[in-house]
C-alpha cells in the first residue's frame, strides 16, 4: 500500500495527462488534484475541469490558474533583462515557463496537504529535471511521481489501448494520428518538435508555423514601433502603458504579422542528446534586440562586457533547471542592480523578418557624449593626443615578444 495518499498533477487534459490520471489512481490508490496553468498557451481550459470531473475529481481539488502576468513579469521580465539566449539562437520559451509550474505545484501541495506531484516528461527530455529540481529546491521532501520512468505505456498505441481500456475520451485529432508534432505553447513562444523534425536535414513545412508569417509574405511596408524602458523592464509601446503580459501579447502580434522569430535549431539537451526543434517568438525577438539598444547607451563598457560574459552562463542555469538555485539568484540580483539606469526609449523597424534598431534616447542615463564621439572639432573634449600612450603601453608586452622572437 502506498504512502502517497493525495497527489498534485500537472494536468493539461489531453491523451496523456488524461492516462496519467487514471493510472495514478489505481496504481497508487490516491486522491487526485489536477492544476491546469494558463500561460497564455491560447487553448480553452475550460474542457479539463469537465474531464477532470469525468475522472471523480473532486471540484475543491481543479485547480485552474491564470498565471500570464506572473510569468511575465516575474519569470521572462528578469530572464530578458539579462539579454539570455541558449546556445547562440533559443530564447528559452519553453524553459522559462517550467520554474513556474514547480512553485505553483508546491504551492498546491502546501494548500491541499498532498504528499506529492506528479507530471508528465518523458525520460528523454528536460521538462523532468527542470519540474523536479523546482520542486525540490522549494519542497526538499517533496515525492515525485514520474509515470514515464515507472510504467511499460512507453508508445502512443500503448497510450491509446489503455485509454480505450479505462474509457478515457480520446479526441478525433488522436484518432486520426495525432498532430505530426509535439508542441507547447506560452505567451513568449510555440515550439515544434518530432516526427517529421527528427530528420535535422527536413525543411520543415510551412503549415505547421502557426503564429508567423514566412518573411517572404510580410508586408511590404515597414511598421515602426517605439517601446518605453523603465529600470530594464518594458512599459509602454507606442506611448500605450500597459502589463508585462498585455507588452507581450502585443510584441507577438507585431512580430508575427512582419515574419519575425522563427528559429529551427538543433540543440544539447540536458540529458546528453541532440534534439531538434523549432520555435516562434516573436515577440521574445523584439525584446531582446530593444533591449540590448537601450543598453548600449545607458550601461558602463565594462557592466556591459561583465553581462555579456555571465550571460551563457545563466541561461545554461534556466535552460538547465536551475532557476532556484542561490547562484541564479545571485547572478540575477548583479543584474537587476545594473537595470537601475536602464530607462529610456527605442524605435525599432519591424520589416520582413527583421527587427532594425533606428533610435534610441535616454534622457536621464545616457552615457553618449556627442560633444566627444563627434568627428567634427569637439573644441577640447577629448585630447587625440593620450591614444599614443594608451597604444604604447598595451603593445608593451607583445614588443617585448617580438623582440625576444627576433634575437632567437
């Protein structure tokens, strides 16, 4: 007999979340409590409450939460005031969203007396450690129920005679075969992942974007957009104030339309594999290239280069799992202090699958000095003559050498 009496699952009310569910509850006798997120995935979730009660789920344990502003703004906000990108190209959409979930599962788990939590990532993939090491970090007694790397249901036909055995309404779309993909949505991106993509050397089609247009059917006019920084963070686009998750949702719309973010990349999962997906963000892609142009006139070169080198570094931790761990934490409270001067405005052109930075201005922490990097006369402001020491003195070592190199 088990000792897990009540489990929290994170619960998306498809296929198999939906088995997970039935097969918690007779293969460890508990009661069951579903938290459903809205990351703004834009999906009804509505429909798993309804299956949720169709499985005899209490209706005090349905959890179904509107997480967009907090995910916004206390996740994807900090992750972007860092300029973090994994590997060179991914914005870590679907990364960035797992931290979140942890801490709201646990949060369930406190409020409903459970025992544990139970989700459902493969053995294969890095949503099972970043999930886990969450919830651990938050939890440290916490039990993990992780049905994949427990039960034999390991193909979607095992998945699908189980459901037809227990009854479990399978959509048409499974019927049929399923989408050809694996996908996962949130309010910063979209991702794509599986069969016809586990062939890294496949193009892949142009039917499965969904909130993109190719660049080559953009528009043809250009679209300007001026966005308003305060302390690192977005506030307001074209003079409109508005919340982290209403800047977002708006960013994607604008990119979307002009063919901007789409990425096809092959990466190094956590768990040593090579894994090829692609990905939209839109509105990710318009963030980060703003953001890094209201930082080139308002931080110091060397706070700049310090970012800069930190960053791989960070996003390895957020790509890895570890948002909660002390040395995230403790990059991130570096870089929030460098955001105190990051405010002011920049105008982007948004044209055919580009994000083109035309303007920026700070009236309050600009660090450009016009009057020295001017090439007209700067009546005195900067003596030409100092770079031939500077010159000397950083070629010193190398002369040295040379020297050296010369008598052998």
């Amino acid at each position: 007999m088990s000792d897990i009496k009540k489990a929290v699952l994170a619960y998306s009310g498809g296929l198999d979340t939906s088995v997970i569910l039935k097969w918690l509850q007779d293969t460890y006798q508990c009661e069951v409590v579903t938290f459903t997120a809205d990351l703004g995935q834009g999906e009804e979730l509505e429909p798993a409450r309804q299956k949720a009660l169709q499985f005899g789920i209490k209706p005090e344990n349905i959890f179904i939460d509107d997480l967009r502003e907090e995910f916004v703004r206390d996740f994807v906000f900090p992750m972007f005031r860092a300029n973090t990108v994994y590997e060179g190209e991914y914005l870590l959409g679907t990364s960035i969203a797992r931290p979140l979930i942890a801490k709201r599962l646990v949060e369930i788990v406190n409020k409903t007396g459970a025992q544990a939590i139970s989700h459902g990532a493969t053995g294969k993939g890095n949503d099972q450690v970043r999930f886990e090491l969450g919830a651990y970090a938050l939890k440290p007694g916490i039990k993990i129920i992780a049905p994949w790397r427990e039960w034999d249901l390991l193909s979607r036909e095992k998945l699908m005679a189980y459901a037809e055995k227990h009854g479990i309404p399978v959509d048409m779309k499974h019927k049929q075969g399923g989408s050809p993909y694996s996908m996962d949505a949130n309010l910063l991106h979209i991702s794509y992942e599986g069969r016809h993509l586990e062939d890294p050397a496949a193009e892949a089609e142009e039917s499965m974007w969904r909130w993109t247009v190719s660049p080559e059917k953009a528009p043809d006019a250009a679209e300007y957009l001026d966005i308003e920084y305060v302390n690192g963070d977005i506030v307001a686009l074209n003079g409109t104030k508005l919340s982290p998750a209403q800047i977002l949702a708006k960013l994607n719309e604008l990119g979307g339309k002009h063919g901007i973010g789409r990425l096809d990349l092959v990466e190094n999962r956590y768990v040593g594999m090579k894994s090829r997906g692609c990905y939209e963000t839109p509105g990710g892609t318009i963030m980060l290239k703003a953001h890094r142009a209201i930082e080139s006139i308002t931080l110091d070169r060397e706070v700049a280069h310090l970012k800069d080198d930190l960053m791989p570094r960070y996003a390895s931790m957020i790509y890895n799992g570890y948002w909660w761990s002390p040395e995230r934490i403790a990059i991130q409270t570096l870089i929030d202090h460098t955001q105190a001067s990051v405010n002011g405005w920049v105008r982007v052109k948004l044209y055919k699958g580009n994000v083109i930075v035309v303007g920026r201005d700070s009236k309050t922490d600009s660090l450009f000095d016009s009057s020295i990097a001017t090439f007209e006369d700067d009546k005195g402001a900067y003596d030409q003559k100092d770079a031939a020491g500077f010159i000397k003195l950083n070629a010193l070592r190398m002369r040295i050498a040379a020297n050296l190199k010369s008598r052998k």
